[in-house]
C-alpha cells in the first residue's frame, strides 16, 4: 500500500469553481430576502420595509413567511436540477471533458441574468425579480454540481477531505469578495431613504462584480483544468485509492449498494438534511435579524461574515489534518457540537439600544461575532468532511449522481427551512426564534450522525507528509 500525494497546485486550481460559487451565492443571500422583505411589504402595506419599521415592527414579521416561500421555490428547483445535471454529467462525454460544459453554460447565462435581480428590485417589478432569480438558480445548479463532482473526479478518495479544505478556502475567498462589498455599499443606506433613484448603485454594483468574477474564475479553471488528460494520468492514483477507502464494504460498478454502505449513505444525508436546515435558516435571516430586529447598519452583517469566513478558513485548514488522526466521523462531530455551543450563546443577544449613525441604527451586539467565531469553525470541520464521506460511497463513475444526492439533501433542507421558519417568526413574534431553531436542528443532526453513521474503517491510511505531500506541480 503507497502513500498518496495531494497536488495543491492542482486542487487550488479547481477551486476557482468553488470562488465562483460562493461568489454569487454570498451576494444572493446577502441581498435578497432583504429585497423581498422590502418589496412585500411595501405590496401589502404600501410602505417600504424602513417605514413599516418605524410605524409598526411587527408586521415584519408577518412579511417573513414570503419571503420564506420564495426563496424555498428557488430551492426546490434545485432539489429537482441538482440530481439531473449530476446524472447527465457522469454521462456526458466531449472534448472539454464531462463536467467543463456544464460549468461555461452555467456561468454565462447565470452571470448574464444575476444583475437583473436588483434592476427589477428598484423597478418595483417582483414577477421580473423573481425570474431572475429563478434563471440564475437554474443554470447555477447547471454549473454548481459538476464543478463539485471535478474535485472527486481528480482527487484519490483518502485525500478528498485536504482537498475539499483547499477548495472551500477559495470559495470562502469568492464569498470575501462580495463580503468585502457589502461593508463599503451598505444595503441599509439604500433600504432606509426615500429617494432611491440617487442610490441605485448601492444595489446594482455587488451583482455586476460577482458576476464578471464569476466569468473570471470559470476561464480559470476552463484553461488551467484538462479533465480528459488529468482522468488518463490519475488513473493509478484513483485505483489505489479506492483499495484505500474508508469504508468496510467495497464500492463497485456492479450490482446495487451493500445494505450496509446504503444504511450509511442515508445516515449522513439525514444528518446533512438537519444541519442545513439549521445553517440555512441563519444563513436566510440573518441580514433581516441585524436589519429588523438589531436595528443595526446592514455593514454589520458583512463584517459578521468576515469574521465567520476567517473563522471557516481556519476550520478547513486544520479539519482534513484533524480527520486523519480521529477520522471524518469525529471530526463532523464535534464541529456539529461546537456550533450547538455557538447558538446556544447567541440566544442571549439581544438589541444593545445605543443609537449610532444618522438612520438611528443602533450599534451592533460585539458578542455576536464570538458566536459566529465558533460558529463558522465548527460548521467547517462539517462541510469539509461530510462531502468526502458521500463521495467515498460511489465508484468514479457515479460521483456526479453522488453528488447530486448530496446537495439534494441540502436543498430539500434548504426548501423546507425558509417557510418554516417564517411561520415560527409569524406565530411567535419573535426574531429570538432564530438561534432557537437552528440549535434545536444542530442537536437533532448531531444525535443523527452520532448515533446512525457506521460502517467505518477503524484503521487509518497513511498519506503522504510533508513536502512529499504536496506532489508535483505539472
């Protein structure tokens, strides 16, 4: 038995999808439910999100529920496409390779229809935003599942939790990006005037850049990533690879699952299903939480994610490293336990009352962004080795419809969790719902794969170290 070399170089460079990715998607979660907020309230009120703020706090909250509904409609979309583009790219054979035509049509239309998202917005148009946000949704989903599959289709699987560190690095860096926008173009100062004419691009830059880097990051990878000729050159390394394996029951082509590699797969993507909920649900609300209910600069919220990112960084860094001498098993453990801890905490925040700025905000609870510290490292050491796991019970002719089950589960979770809660925010009254929520989720997920997920090597490979480790650069 050889030990495997993880080339960085390489791994770095497949990355660029997951930049892309997260790119979009931090400037989609960042600034549409807030749209949506504004825009219902202003069809069942006839007052803007900031004048119905003032007038009446509550009604907010009743706005929350549709919001809910839209996003989860753009989810079960995805819940569908994901599956179907996975399959369809395990199959697809060109001269690019299976999943690179996906990814270059997935990322023209979706960046040619992103900027559309706010000009409807400030037009008052919610059949237009909506079908931007339908049509970049689609044809991300186009993009989204074989740009994850490149990674497993190219990395042996004992070295996919590094990998998958590597690439959630450079996806966090895409998220820093829009992050970084939102702490200079403040959505709050578009949100809280009258005369919004004068402040448009606020809300059109974020769109604009995300999708030219978008562009940017697929040309990347489009250039530097040769799937056809890396697939003949790994071959070996994959083989052995799968004699590796971490799983006690060995993965074929041939005849359906063993009974115990499906109990597992379900397993997990049970447990996955859970936890999204309860990240997602933070993930949806919490512009409208600091905006709403903190009554906080909406900047807060970007300098929050920054720190979250930072802390997320550190987790995908070390949770590869960590999952070699404990196993991934324990180490999605404790990370479910650390962000368990993180809510828990955050129930305790409340709006600190002191008025800062000129909109009468107020200044923003420090002790949130220790929650979001711990937070963002423990759900790191989760997203980091949960995918590995998924993929590690397939051949590699099926990591595309592996990974389509993986984010089915996500988007199911994902689909679910913003109409429930805008009901619980609904019937309870309270933002303080939130943290509660997604604790109880985190608790009941962590019991899931505790308790459920078996069927696991005790011993662990031996992986190449130090400078050997990160193999050759051509």
């Amino acid at each position: 038995m050889r030990a495997l070399k993880l080339n960085y170089k390489r791994t770095f460079l497949i990355g660029f999808a997951f930049f892309g990715i997260l790119l979009l998607w931090q400037v989609y979660d960042s600034w549409c439910p807030t749209f949506l907020t504004d825009i219902f309230a202003n069809r069942m009120y006839g007052l803007t999100s900031a004048e119905l703020k003032l007038s009446d706090p509550s009604k907010i909250l009743n706005v929350q529920w549709l919001v809910g509904i839209i996003m989860a409609c753009d989810n079960l979309a995805a819940l569908i496409l994901l599956p179907v583009f996975g399959r369809l790219s395990d199959k697809t054979k060109t001269p690019i390779g299976k999943r690179m035509p996906f990814i270059l049509i997935g990322t023209v239309i979706s960046a040619i229809a992103f900027p559309f998202i706010p000009l409807f917005f400030h037009n008052n148009s919610i059949g237009g935003m909506v079908a931007m946000m339908a049509i970049v949704l689609i044809f991300m989903m186009m993009y989204r599942n074989p740009a994850v599959a490149l990674m497993p289709d190219i990395t042996p699987k004992p070295l996919r939790a590094k990998a998958n560190g590597v690439i959630n690095i450079m996806g966090y860096l895409g998220g820093a990006f829009a992050t970084v926008l939102g702490i200079f173009l403040k959505l709050s100062d578009y949100i809280n005037v009258t005369d919004r004419a004068q402040k448009m691009w606020i809300i059109e830059i974020p769109f604009i850049v995300a999708s030219v880097l978008m562009i940017i990051s697929a040309l990347v990878l489009f250039l530097t990533i040769k799937e056809n000729k890396l697939a003949a050159e790994l071959k070996e390394d994959m083989e052995e690879g799968e004699r590796q394996a971490a799983i006690e029951n060995p993965v074929t082509d041939e005849g359906p699952m063993s009974a115990a590699n499906k109990r597992m797969l379900l397993s997990i993507l049970g447990a996955e299903f859970l936890w999204f909920m309860a990240d997602n649900a933070i993930g949806t609300y919490i512009g409208n939480y600091v905006i709403y209910y903190l009554n906080s600069v909406s900047s807060a919220t970007m300098i929050l994610t920054i720190i979250g990112g930072v802390a997320s960084v550190i987790g995908f860094a070390t949770a590869g490293i960590v999952a070699d001498k404990i196993g991934r098993k324990w180490t999605i453990s404790i990370g479910l336990m650390a962000t368990f801890v993180a809510l828990f905490i955050m129930i305790f925040v409340h709006p600190t009352g002191v008025v800062t700025g000129v909109n009468g905000e107020f200044s923003f609870p420090m002790f949130l962004y220790i929650v979001w510290v711990i937070k963002g490292f423990g759900m790191a050491w989760v997203h980091n080795c949960s995918f590995p796991m998924v993929v590690e019970l397939c051949s590699s002719n099926k990591i595309g419809k592996f990974t389509g089950y993986y984010y089915a589960a996500s988007m199911a979770a994902q689909t679910v969790t913003p109409v429930l809660l805008g009901f619980v925010f609904m019937r309870s009254g309270i933002w303080g719902a939130l943290p509660i929520y997604s604790m109880i989720l985190i608790g009941l997920s962590c019991i899931v794969f505790v308790f459920l997920v078996k069927n696991i090597k005790a011993k662990k490979v031996q992986n190449a170290k130090g400078l050997e480790a990160f193999g050759d650069d051509d």
